[in-house]
C-alpha cells in the first residue's frame, strides 16, 4: 500500500461549507472561523466566491469576507465562475482563485448558466488576465464520476475538460465527486489514469460524504499518488446546484485517519476539534 509521507488538507469549510446553508450566516461569524482555521494550522483555505448573489445569497459578503483574509494574511482561494467574478477578485486583491466547470454538460449549466464548452472558453481570457496578475489559480472538473442529472459521467468527458485546463496552464487540478456518489474502484482508475496522461500536473481530491464513502475515496486517490485533499470543518457542506450532495469529506476525520497512517499534516486536530462545534453551530444540517 502506497502511504505517502506528508499531505495537504485545504480547508474548504467557510466556502464549499456554508455556500448552501439557506440561513444568512453573519460575515462576523464567518471572520471567527475563519481566524480559528488559520489558528489550527491551514496555510490554505477556500473562504469565497464571487458570483452573483441572486444565485448564491450566502456568498454575498465576498468582497469583505477577502480584505479580512488579506488583513490576517492568509493564503485563501476565492471561487471565480466568469470574467466578471475574476475583476471583482483581482480588485479584492485574492492570491488565489478558483475556476469551476462541470465534465457533466447538464450540471454546468445549471450551476453556471453555460455549456461545459462555453465555460472553457471563458477560461482563456481568465487565465490570461489571472496569470498576468500573478494569481494561482485552481480548476476545479465538478462532477468528474457521477452527476444527479445525467448519471455516469465517462472519463473522456473527464478528459476534455482536463485537456483545456492543463493547456491553458492551471496551477492545479482539482477533481470533484461533487454529489459524493463515486466509490474506491472509480476513484482509483480515474485519478491514476489522470496521472499517467497529466505527469506533470498536480491533482487535488475532492470528496463529498453522501454515501460514506469519502475517506475510502481518499485512500484509494492516495494509492494514484494524490497528496492533496479539500475538507471542510465538521463535514459542512452541499452544492446548491446538485440536488442531494450533501456534506464534504469532515476534516476532522480527514486528520484523524491520516495522522493514525503516521501521514504528517499541518493542522493540529487538537486546534481543530476545539473549532468543531462553533463551526457546526453554523449549520442548520449538521
Ligand atoms: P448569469 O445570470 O448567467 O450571468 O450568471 P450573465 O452573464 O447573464 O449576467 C447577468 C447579470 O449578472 C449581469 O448584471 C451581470 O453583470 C451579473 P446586469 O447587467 O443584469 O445588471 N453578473 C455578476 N454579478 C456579480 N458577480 C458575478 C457576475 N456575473 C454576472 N460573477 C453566474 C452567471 C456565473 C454569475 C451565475 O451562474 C453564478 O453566480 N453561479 C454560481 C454558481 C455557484 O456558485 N455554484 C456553487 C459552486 S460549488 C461547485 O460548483 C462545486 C465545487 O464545490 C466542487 C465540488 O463540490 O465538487 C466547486
Ligand atoms: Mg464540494
């Protein structure tokens, strides 16, 4: 069994986590977790999105939610979906963006209004003007093995969108199981033939809880030689978009299965359990 020496959990708690909850959430609680996340050890987080507020109230505060994060200098990723979701981040100065497009054509649509072909080309001026402000910038292919709407989802569908981010220089690629319905034998063939096609390209691992089956998702990511995995905080979560997904990869079971593997992290579990309730407090699901 491939066990590797070190990962790394990007907290996504604050973003993928609350982006759903249907109660408005104070942007002051949202500064207080994410202070307390950064105090457990995460040097990186997902803490926002720019997108319409029509479609996702709960993300409204973005702009503020960013000058927080800038003035406790941390290293967050705030979610991009268009052009002019990356001017509002470019002036809201994030060192880190996060462009999202799903391999399933019925989910993008859904979620972002367009085709899975009209997203990819919108990412060409992105990542121009991105990587011209120096701004790392994550991909996220949603709905990368099942989709709600369309059901499989065929890796050449994975591959398309894979192609055009690897093409057009993404700093990495995060592959969602965005509804939680992938299993280990999915996870590992996908993952591993990523890795042979895109050597060069650093993957990331984002799993959904709906089924159970997120931590064994990751075990079997890691034997394709994934190192890095989102979580959020006390399993928050669920896609507005994709009926059904409910809560993300919970980062406490994340830390605890790989620090009991002898995996290091840079998260202290102790710091993080202290912040589990105040986060699920959040949540009227959890
Ligand atoms: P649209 O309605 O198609 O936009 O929304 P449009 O281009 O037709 O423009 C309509 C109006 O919206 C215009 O204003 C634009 O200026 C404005 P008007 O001229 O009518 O006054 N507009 C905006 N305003 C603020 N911010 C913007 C923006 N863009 C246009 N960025 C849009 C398109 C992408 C904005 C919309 O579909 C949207 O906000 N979608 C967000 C969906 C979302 O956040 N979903 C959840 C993300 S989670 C996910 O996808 C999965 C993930 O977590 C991975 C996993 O779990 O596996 C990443
Ligand atoms: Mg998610």
């Amino acid at each position: 069994m491939f066990i590797p020496k070190e990962i790394e959990i990007i907290e996504v708690g604050p973003r993928d986590g609350l982006q759903n909850e249907p109660l408005p959430i104070s942007t002051e609680d949202k500064k207080k977790l994410i202070s307390q996340l950064a105090k457990a050890g995460f040097s990186r987080m997902e803490t926002t999105s720019f997108v319409h507020p029509k479609w996702v109230p709960q993300m409204a505060d973005c702009e503020e939610i960013s000058s927080y994060c800038n003035e406790l200098g941390i290293t967050y990723i705030a979610l991009t979906p268009n052009l002019k979701a990356l001017e509002r981040a470019i002036a809201a100065k994030a060192p880190q963006i996060a462009v999202f497009i799903g391999a399933s054509n019925t989910f993008n649509k859904k979620n972002i209004n367009k085709t899975t072909s009209e997203s990819l080309d919108e990412c060409v001026p992105m990542f121009e003007r991105a990587k011209k402000e120096d701004i790392f910038i994550r991909a996220y292919i949603s709905m990368a093995f099942k989709c709600p709407f369309q059901g499989d989802v065929s890796f050449d569908e994975v591959k398309y969108v894979c192609d055009r981010f690897v093409e057009l220089g993404a700093d990495e690629i995060d592959v969602g199981d965005t509804n939680g319905q992938a299993d280990p034998k999915i996870v590992y063939e996908r993952l591993a033939r990523l890795r042979v096609l895109y050597p060069d390209t650093s993957f990331v691992g984002h799993f959904h809880d709906t089924e159970k089956m997120a931590l064994a998702n990751v075990v079997a990511a890691m034997q394709a030689g994934i190192t890095k995995f989102d979580s959020s905080v006390g399993g928050l979560g669920g896609c507005p978009y994709s009926p059904g997904a409910t809560g993300n990869l919970s980062t406490e079971d994340l830390l605890n299965m790989v620090s009991r593997m002898g995996i290091k992290t840079e998260v202290d579990y102790n710091e993080l359990t202290k912040i589990t309730p105040f986060a699920k407090s959040l949540s009227s699901k959890v």
